[in-house]
C-alpha cells in the first residue's frame, strides 16, 4: 500500500526532501542488515511504499510538490538528485510565478482555487501510479502563505476529490517568537479550516525541535536543515514499515488507517504529537547503547509531563492513582499532568519483542470515558532505524498541545481585537465574519482537550 | 520569479537610481560568474540582442547574457541628469524608450510638477510603464524613488505613483523618499514635502523614508573609520556601505557616496526575492507583515554592517554586534531613535552566512530592550538570504514600523506652518491651474491625522494592557 505526499510551500518541500532522504536511506541500510530475508523484507516494503520503480535510474518519490514561487522547488529537486539513491519525479511539481505573500486569504481564496485543476491532476497522476493506496500525506507550514492557505485549500480538495482516502496532515508550528509577524492569524486560519477536512493533524514545533538539536544534538549553529532532519527522523520513525497489532510476521498493509484508528477515535480530538527517545548527534550514536526498560521509562516520564526531549523531565509530575477523589485528580491535572486519549507506541531496533510497554497500559494516564486496553497500540520492527540500534516513538493524541495551542489563539485574539492586519485579509475576500467562526471553533477545540 | 520596475523621478531619483543600477550590476557580476541570464537577473533586468535591426531589441529568455537593458523608467522635467547618465558608462543599460524629459524644469515647485507636467506627461508616462510591464513575465512590485523637496520629485512622482495605482491597482508600490533636512537651501521644502506625504500616505504601499542628514553622517562615520589609520582597521575598499566601487561608473561624484547607501537599501531589500535561502521573503511579505493598518506603511530602515575589515587575521566582528548596530539610532536612515519608541512591527532580512539559530539568539537578546505595542509583542518577521552583498559575509537589513517617525513628520509640519502662517510663497502654487488654498489645508490635515494616529498608539507604549477576554464556550 502506498503513500502519496503532497509538499506544499517552502517548510513543506525542504521537510519533505529530507523525510525522502531519511527513508531511503534507512530501507538502504535494511538491506545489507542481517537477518537478511527481513532485511529485504522491509526494503521491498518500503520502497512500494514511498516510491516508484523507474526503467532505468532512481526510484522516484511518491510525491507532488506544490509552491506558488519556483526557488525552493528548485533547489529542493536538485538537492534529491544530487543524493544520487532517487529524486523526485521529472513532472510532479507545479509552481507559480509569484509568492502568496505570508496571506493565508490570498493561498486560499485566489492560489487555491485558481490553480485547483492543475494541482489535482498531479495528485491524480501520484495515485493512479499506486497499485493500492494507504493514504495522503499532506506536509505544510501554519506560519505562511502557500502553505497555510493553499495548503488548506488543497486539502478541501483531496477530502472531495477521494472521500475515503485517509488523509494526514502534518503541520509545522513556527518559533513563538516569531517568524511572521501574522503567524498567528495565519495559523488560526489553518486549523480551524483544517478540523473539518483532515483526519488526523500531526503537529511538530519549531521551539521544541529548535531544544532538541541545541540539548540533546550538540548543534552549535542550528540551521533549519538540522531542524528539518529532526523532524524528518520522527516522521521517519512513524511512516517506515512496522509489524502492527494484527499482523506479526508481515509488515502492515495498511499503516495510515491503523493510525487512524488506533489515535483518532472521536472526531473533536485530532491533534497529534510526536516524541521520538533517543536523539543524539550522529557521532555520538556509536559509543551509545541503550535498553529498552530505561528508554520507556523516559518515554513514559515525557508523556506525562509534557516535555519532548528526554533532557530536563520534570520527574515530580505523577500519574493520580487509581482510586483518588476527582478533586485529587484535578489537582494533579492541575500541576501538568499531561492526559491522552489515546497512544501509539513505536517500537523499532534490536530485542524489540522483549520490550515491556505496561508501563502505558496504566489507566491513570488516561480520560475516564475510554478503557485504558483500546487507548494503546504498539507497533513493533526488529531492525534498527535510521542508524539508531533501538529507537521509540510515541505518537500522542493528548493535552500536549494545549498550552501551544492556547498560546497561539491568545495572541491571535488580541491581535484581532485591535483590527491590525485585516485589511490585508479583506482585500481577498476573508471577512471579520469568517475569523470570528474560527476562533469560536478552535475554542471549542480548546475547551474539549482542557476538560479531558 | 518576480519582476520589478524602478521609476526615477527628478534629479535625486535619477541620481540614486543611477548608483542602483551600477550597484545592481556589480552584485550580479559578483555572483553569477558564468555569465549566464538566470532569474536573478531577470527581476530587474533585461537580455536583449542589439544587433536586430529594429531599435529596440528583443528580448531573450535564458541563455548566455547578450546586453542588460534595466527594468527602468527614467522621469526628469529638465535634461542634464539624464543627459549625464546616457553619456556616461551606464549609456546601454537603457534605451531612448525608457526616458521622458523636458528642459525647464518645476522650479521647486510641487504644483509645478504635479498638475502641469503631471497632466502632460501623464499618457506618455502611463505608455512608457505599460510598455516595460509588457516584457515582463510577472510583474510584482514597482520601485518608486525621489525626494520629497523639490519640484519634479515630489510633484511628477506624486503623479506617477496616482497613475502606477490607477493603471496597474494590484502591483505593489514602495516608494523611496528622500525627505529635506532642516538646513535645506530650498526654501519651499515644507510646501512640496507636506504637499507630497499626502499623495504618499493616500496612494503608496508601503514607504521607506530616507533623510539626508542621515546619509551625511553615516558617510562620515564610515570616512572617518577608513582614514583614522589605526592599526587593525584598514577597511575592505569595496565592502562600505558607499562604496562603488568595482561598478561600472569610474570616479565617485559628490552625492554618490550617500547614494550609494540609498541603493545599497533597495538592493538588500529585493535580495531574498532573487536569490535563494532557508526562509524566504519576498516583496509582497514585506507589505503585508510590515503593514497592520493602511495608512501606517512609513518604514524605518537601517543597514548593517557598514564596512569589512581589511585585514583578515583579525577575528571578524561578531555577529551579535551587527543585529545590536540595527537598533542604534547611528544607523537608522533617517533622524530617529526607535529603541525609545513604540515597535508596531520589525523586519529583519539577514543576508549571508548566518543560520536560524544566530537570528533567534539575537531576537531574545534584543527583544527585552525593545518596545513592541501590546497586540504584538511577537511582532518579528524574518528571513534568511544565503547570497551575501559583495564585500561582506552578511549583513543585515532592519525596517521598522516604529512611532518615530512622528517627531519627524512633526517637525516638517513645523517646518510648513512657519512659512504657511505667513503665506509666503503661496503664491508660486496658486497661481498653477487646478490648485487652490484647500489643497494645503487637506494636505496638512492629512499629515495632522497620521501624526494623531501615531500618537494614539504611543500612548499605549507604557500602558499594560490586558489581554482581549476570549470567546467563552459552553462546557
């Protein structure tokens, strides 16, 4: 089963170049592992999955990439071919002329719609090379305009286009301090529009990935390429084959709807986050070893307090015990205790089978009206990914990104509260109406994760 | 990839956007080593093949570069600029289709400029912009430049920038205005200023005003650096800010050196749309980030650093030092200190070897020290270019939509009234058909109610306001 992505806007296309990057070479380095028959297992499985056998040269990538000016685009289809193990297909990008001018209204309301058709055969080509398709996975900033806006747009799209393709997006969050002074705006815009097209929302932050490659990397002048590797790693981690719960000895068929399932059970809650333990600069990895009852005990620690990277965990966060009066368990709740949903718990590296996850089968880490057996899934691999010996990924539909989350709408409102900016947003047709519906509903977005 | 048209109006215009082009030229020379016509160069020039037999030439799309011809308009009511550009080394990069000229010139005259030449030249005017937005692909942004003291400047470009609205409303229009410092020999300057901002603040998109105090000291600054003979500190001749050298014109005219720093502006302010980097900014990003509310577009801007060091053994100087130099008032292009003012919003376009992390790192160290108004205390948009301007490794562009550039509007109504309390020189204007008292009156109350605005906002710098309350939702 495959994946088609669609790379929208400049965050879009260089994150999507490097994800690219990260699968072929871990299904490469598969390959030559041992025990081999798995080995070519997963390379087989892998390469159906993200990409397409050409006669002669590379695979190419199982991808569209979209912007509305030609800089990025170019030098994202030059950097895949110099790596020389594949590119992206001669004919599967479209670009413009013209930026959309950081303005969510202008990608949506004018890019979108105008270039709707062309951008629709792209994707239609993508999915027709498919034998069978698992679903779209859709890669874009919130801070822009391309990606925000056309992205949005391109989404409303694909829901009607195939209603019953999965469909993934997976959104960056910019640095709160700013990268455009209009994020906000532009972020509330995406969402909002976003809840009602998308299935599930997979959310990365610019700051938290920013912490990781300063902490935990060692990276002295952090440049967005070593963002984009990071974040390009934990997708990596999530979208490479795996045995699932239902299938022990082939790899899954059909990855995206088990992660539909297991994490998106209710149409209000569709925020997803990501924590991926160990992280670590390439040159360390060789000195490094790790066991499997210390990384999920970190990764348990990092759910329940928030944090995303296994450096400076608050260790006095502590689930509330089975059996404690609501107003106990409001006051743990109260001192940042994250509650899930739902979890999914991905698992790859040597001795996989012998790594004990009850630690999250606990019901205390869990909202009351859910049984605490369906909320966690795990998905297991036995080789190494991504040159790390073992590696666990918890993908997390939580309060995690609530403070985010609030933070965001906060600065939006206030914003909206002296009119700044809007004229830019009426001109195209974006009225005060409109934003007024997307606050209300990330309110209410707000409000279901708060009282979880 | 975008293109852009500059339209230089008067003698300032035509004198800066002369260093622009040369300038241009180098940067490109620079960086595009194999000669060939890429995007880069297409947003604001040309490749033509001369040797057709019509005049004009036509124009090539890729490929090795034949001749440059500049994307440019050149205005002047009287001859002897433009005459001087045309015979001077910079003669080919444009052609007889793109100058209009008169002999007489406005006499310092804004009414001058605006009703008799404007409605004179305004067909001609219109037709000469249609036809160099004709050749191009994707026509984004107009570059307008004059001063805002004289008569042709700020009256015929005043005009130009109604007509570039009128014909072409979804082309973005940043103007470049050179505003009189107070010791102006030209006596009418508050008339033709006050005269202009109003057209300004009613047609442009966004401003960025440039005095020429300013330019003077900074040139001075850099002057002094370069001839104080210390040890250690022989500067790179053709990394200063005013420096044209390595361009195509040969020996520096006086005003070339501030010019320069004018041109310089433009050429920083357009590099993330021509060139390549890790965060994109184009043109239309500036308008819109820069700009919350329509008539609030003046931009306050500042380049960093002025100058290299010669000598490379010593360490370079920090980079922290560059983003702190953008904030001091010695290198703001106009006369105003916008750490002691209220921030509404800031770009900052860093050019060269620098990552997201120096940028984010300089932002936290600054931010405390800086002002931003209460909806925005984010309020930073950036962008990284990785090609850096000759003579430099990076550099850095900060423009600022700060309230400090109301003591100067403040002090060009000063300026007005004086002279208008008097009526002097009134005269002049009304005597040229179509202008009447209420022209004044409805200029300076334009200027009176953007100076209000300001002031409004101001108001609020020590405020602390609390946050907007948030929709409540029923649980």
């Amino acid at each position: 089963m495959s994946v088609v992505t669609v790379q929208l806007g400049q965050c879009g296309n260089q994150i999507g170049q490097e994800l690219f990057d990260v699968i072929s070479n871990d299904s490469n380095d598969a390959r030559t592992c041992s025990p081999r028959a798995q080995g070519k297992a997963y390379h087989a499985c892998s390469q159906e999955r993200f990409f397409n056998e050409e006669a002669s040269g590379d695979p190419s990538a199982r991808a569209v990439l979209i912007d509305m000016e030609p800089k990025v685009i170019t030098r994202t289809i030059a950097t895949a071919a110099k790596s020389g193990r594949w590119k992206y297909g001669e004919q599967s990008f479209f670009c413009q002329k013209q930026g959309s001018g950081n303005n969510w209204a202008n990608g949506f309301r004018v890019h979108g719609p105008r270039h709707q058709e062309a951008m629709g055969d792209l994707v239609r080509r993508e999915v027709e090379r498919c034998d069978r398709l698992a679903g779209i996975l859709t890669m874009m900033s919130v801070a822009g305009g391309t990606g925000s806006g056309v992205g949005t747009y391109v989404t409303q799209c694909l829901r009607d286009d195939y209603p019953h393709t999965f469909i993934l997006n997976q959104l960056t969050w910019p640095y709160c301090t700013g990268e455009v002074i209009v994020q906000n705006y532009n972020s509330v815009l995406t969402l909002s529009h976003l809840y009602q097209y998308s299935d599930a929302i997979l959310v990365h932050e610019n700051d938290a990935v920013h912490r990781i490659c300063a902490q935990l990397m060692n990276i002295k002048h952090i440049s967005f390429s070593d963002v984009n590797k990071v974040i390009a790693h934990q997708l990596g981690s999530v979208l490479q084959p795996a045995h699932t719960g239902h299938t022990h000895s082939q790899y899954s068929r059909n990855p995206m709807g088990e992660l539909m399932s297991s994490l998106v059970c209710h149409p209000e809650y569709k925020l997803l986050s990501l924590c991926t333990i160990p992280q670590m600069a390439s040159s360390s990895l060789p000195y490094s070893a790790f066991f499997w009852p210390g990384l999920l005990k970190h990764l348990r620690q990092m759910l329940i307090c928030s944090a995303r990277m296994e450096e400076g965990i608050d260790w006095q966060v502590r689930a509330p015990s089975v059996g404690q009066g609501a107003a106990e368990t409001r006051g743990i709740r109260e001192l940042g205790f994250n509650t899930s949903l739902a979890n999914l718990l991905i698992l790859r590296g040597k001795d996989v089978s012998s790594a004990d996850t009850g630690g999250f089968l606990d019901p205390a880490l869990y909202c009351p009206w859910l049984p605490a057996e369906g909320a966690i899934s795990t998905w297991r691999s036995p080789l190494p990914f991504n040159k790390y010996e073992k590696s666990a990924t918890l993908v997390s539909n939580s309060q995690s990104l609530l403070k985010p989350l609030d933070h965001m709408v906060g600065k939006a409102w206030n914003m909206f509260a002296s009119r700044a900016y809007i004229h830019q947003y009426t001109k195209f047709g974006i009225s005060e109406e409109d934003f007024l519906d997307c606050f209300t509903c990330l309110e209410q977005v707000i409000s279901s994760y708060r009282y979880l | 990839m975008t293109q852009s048209i500059v339209v230089q109006v008067g003698q300032c215009g035509n004198q800066v956007g002369c260093r622009f082009w040369d300038l241009a030229l180098r940067e490109h020379a620079h960086v595009n080593k194999k000669g060939i016509y890429d995007e880069a160069l297409s947003s604001f020039f040309r490749n033509v093949d001369t040797r057709r037999s019509d005049g004009e030439g036509c124009d090539i799309a890729g490929g090795k570069i034949r001749s440059l011809k500049a994307r440019a308009v050149l205005v002047d009511m009287e001859e002897g600029v433009v005459n001087e550009i045309l015979q001077g080394p910079l003669r080919d990069v444009f052609d007889s289709t793109q100058l209009i000229t008169d002999v007489s010139g406005s006499g310092n005259n804004w009414a001058t400029g605006h009703r008799v030449y404007g409605s004179a030249y305004s067909e001609r005017i219109v037709e000469r912009v249609r036809r160099a937005a004709e050749r191009c692909d994707c026509l984004q942004c107009f570059f307008l430049i004059h001063s805002m003291g004289g008569g042709t400047g700020s009256g015929l470009g005043s005009r130009v920038l109604n007509l570039l609205e009128d014909e072409f409303p979804e082309v973005c229009r940043i103007v470049t205005a050179v505003y009189p410092s107070a010791e102006d020999d030209v006596i009418t300057s508050p008339y033709n200023s006050v005269l202009a901002m109003r057209e300004l603040t009613e047609h442009a998109d966004c401003v960025l005003p440039v005095e020429n105090q300013s330019l003077v000291d900074i040139v001075n600054k850099i002057r002094h650096m370069a001839h104080s003979g210390k040890p250690g500190c022989v500067i790179r001749k053709d990394s200063t800010l005013i420096s044209g050298q390595g361009g195509v014109t040969g020996a520096a005219k006086p005003f070339d050196a501030m010019n320069n720093i004018v041109a310089n502006l433009l050429l920083n302010l357009t590099s993330s749309a021509r060139f390549e980097g890790s965060l994109n900014m184009d043109l239309n990003e500036i308008t819109m980030n820069l700009v919350p509310f329509p008539r609030l577009h003046y931009l306050v801007s500042s380049l960093t650093p002025l100058y290299t060091l010669a000598d490379v053994n010593i360490p370079t100087r920090r980079l922290d030092q560059m983003f702190t130099d953008a904030f001091s008032k010695e290198h703001q292009l106009i006369r105003a200190d916008p750490k002691h003012s209220l921030y509404l919003a800031c770009a900052l376009m860093v050019r060269g070897n620098v990552q997201v992390s120096d940028l984010r790192r300089n932002i936290e160290r600054l931010k405390p020290s800086l002002h931003f108004v209460s909806w925005n205390q984010e309020g930073w948009k950036t962008g990284l270019c990785s090609v850096p301007p000759v003579g430099h490794s990076h550099s850095l562009l900060a423009l600022a939509n700060n309230t400090c550039v109301k003591p100067t509007f403040m002090e060009l109504r000063e300026r007005f009234m004086k002279l208008y309390r008097k009526k002097a020189h009134l005269h002049h204007y009304l005597h040229v058909e179509g202008m009447e008292q209420g022209c004044f009156t409805e200029a300076l109350s334009s200027l009176s109610s953007l100076i209000e605005e300001y002031s409004q906002l101001d108001a609020t710098k020590t405020l602390l306001l609390p946050d907007a309350s948030r929709l409540s939702i029923a649980t």
